[in-house]
C-alpha cells in the first residue's frame, strides 16, 4: 500500500521547479499584494533530544492554540499536559519501568504575537527537563541541545494557507503561500481567487516562495495527488500534496444515506495536506519512499537532525 502511494506521489518527482534562482518571465509570476495572508488555528512544532543519561532519544511537541499544550514522547510512554496558566511549572513523575521524571516551566506573561497567531514569537519562555536533563528551551533563550523535527499548522474553512519556515538552522525564513484558482481567465474564479477553501471546485494551485511563483498545478481535480521538486537555498526541496478527501469526501457524504450521514458527521472534516521537505545531500530518492530509520541509517543521524518537515493542513468547517 505504501509503495503504491508513493508511486502515486512520484510521477513529477524529476520535475525541478527553478524559478527562485532564475527569477520569474513575467509579472504575472508575483503574486497579488491585495490577498491577505491567514492565520493557522493552531500550530504544533515537534522537537527531539537525546539524553546522555539514558542514551535515549524524547520528542516534544509544543500545540499552540488557546491554550498551550505539551506532549513528551519518550520510547515507553508518552505524557500530554495542557497548560492553561500564563506562566508556571508543572511536574510529571511515573513510577512504571521506563519511569519519567519531567519537569515543565513556562512564562507567557510578556508574550508577543504576529499578526495574532497562536504561536508566540517573543516575550516568551518554555523549558522542558526531563530526568534532570534539560530537554528543551524554546523563547527568547534557545537551547541548542534539540532540533527541529517538524511542524504542523493547520487552518480551517475560507483561507489563503500562508507561513514563514525556515528549513535550515543556516538558512533563511522563507515565505510560503499556496494559492488556487477557479481558472477560466475572465470569470470563474472572481472575487474568489487565491483562497482555497471559498471555491468549491479549484481548477489550479500555485506555490509561491518569497512572493515568487515556483510551480502551478492545473485540472487539479485529476491532479488530486502529486509532488514537486523545488531548489532554493542552494538546495532541493520536495512539494507533497494530497486534496483527495477536499474533492471526493464532499461528494461522497452528499449521496450518503441519512443513517451513513450521522455516523459521518462525527468523524473530521475532510482536509488538504501539503508537505514541504529538505533533501539531504545527494539524495535522488523522494523522501515519502523510506521510513525515519532507513533514513537514518542512510544519512546518519547527524544528517537526520537538520532534516525538517512542514506540513499544512487545511480542514472544512
């Protein structure tokens, strides 16, 4: 099964979008300043450490929304807290085998946010110790003990998907939106262009890095699944994308029986994904195609902490 779908993804895996280094032909390659970016409902960056101690490796997401919550993944077991107080410590201790002795300490007092998102940019501090060892400290003081794995933000209903990564500790933010089109030049999109989720039947999507176009992808319906390879920063990027359940979950729920419609009604709105990965090194092979030891084995694990993963999700209301 996974093989077939990564074949799926692989058909314009050789296809190397170049228009960052090149520069675009045209004006119409910029995109339109009248378009106002949106903001995620909530964003999640994943982090891991290794612990000397122990000789283990613990992840730790941080979920920004209204409330910060905190998950510490370990390789027995993992904890989840949400923390509703805008500063404070909190303590996690198991007494099982493979016990965790975690300590939580956060200040939010003083945070600052860009254009109101959930994630604070400044002001802040939130620090994670566990087993006496300092796991991570995110804020305006950085531990450099942990690195980036990946990070998740998603949106939901009438938005233009718009973020800021940067996908290497040497590299630059980089500016990332994904608009699409109703096409048919003089009318079907309208007033709607550019956001994705308003039209019900988008006919094109393009990517933009840094207010410049990389890639479009037209009859998107037919296209629903597919990846793109990008080269700024001096290196390759691979562009996944998966709008299945956006085209034919919709349809598939509007022919439902009503017995069928109620017990779909609780499960998750039907949502896009798109996926933005650095290549390491030489690598030929699309990253979807191996898991995270193989890659490891490959690459080695010096390699694998500079590997970051951005992925957008965008969902129905």
């Amino acid at each position: 099964m996974r093989r077939g779908r990564v074949a799926c993804y692989s058909e314009h895996a050789i296809n190397v979008s170049d228009a960052y280094c090149s520069g675009p032909s045209n004006h119409s390659n910029y995109i339109s300043p009248t378009l106002p970016p949106s903001i995620p409902d909530t964003v999640t960056t994943t982090y891991k450490s290794y612990l000397p101690s122990s000789d283990k490796h613990v992840s730790v997401s941080l979920t920004w929304s209204d409330n910060l919550t905190v998950v510490i993944a370990t390789p027995a077991k993992t904890y989840s807290v949400s923390l509703k107080k805008p500063k404070g410590s909190r303590k996690l201790t198991s007494s099982s085998s493979g016990s965790l002795n975690a300590e939580i300490l956060w200040d939010l007092t003083e945070a600052r946010y860009e254009n109101n998102g959930p994630e604070p940019t400044r002001g802040f501090s939130v620090a994670v110790v566990v087993n006496s060892e300092i796991t991570l400290r995110v804020g305006d003081v950085r531990d450099t003990s942990s690195w980036r794995v990946s990070r998740t933000e998603r949106y939901s209903g009438t938005c233009l998907p718009s973020t800021k990564a940067r996908f290497s500790d040497a590299g630059a933010r980089h500016e990332i939106q994904i608009q699409c089109d109703g096409g048919g030049g003089g009318g079907s999109g309208g007033g709607e262009e550019g956001y994705l989720w308003k039209l019900k039947s988008p006919e094109t999507m393009s990517v933009w890095v840094d207010k410049k176009k990389m890639f479009q992808v037209k009859k998107l319906k037919w296209n629903f699944r597919g990846n793109q390879t990008m080269f700024f920063d001096g290196m390759l990027f691979d562009m996944m994308w998966d709008l299945h359940d956006w085209f034919f979950r919709e349809t598939a729920s509007s022919t439902s029986t009503p017995s069928s419609t109620s017990s779909s009604s609780s499960s998750s709105p039907p949502c896009a994904v798109f996926m933005f990965r650095r290549r390491s090194g030489l690598d030929s092979k699309l990253w979807l195609e191996e898991d995270e030891e193989e890659s490891k084995k490959r690459i080695g694990v010096r390699e694998a902490k500079h590997s970051f993963s951005l992925v957008i999700c965008v969902s129905k209301k």
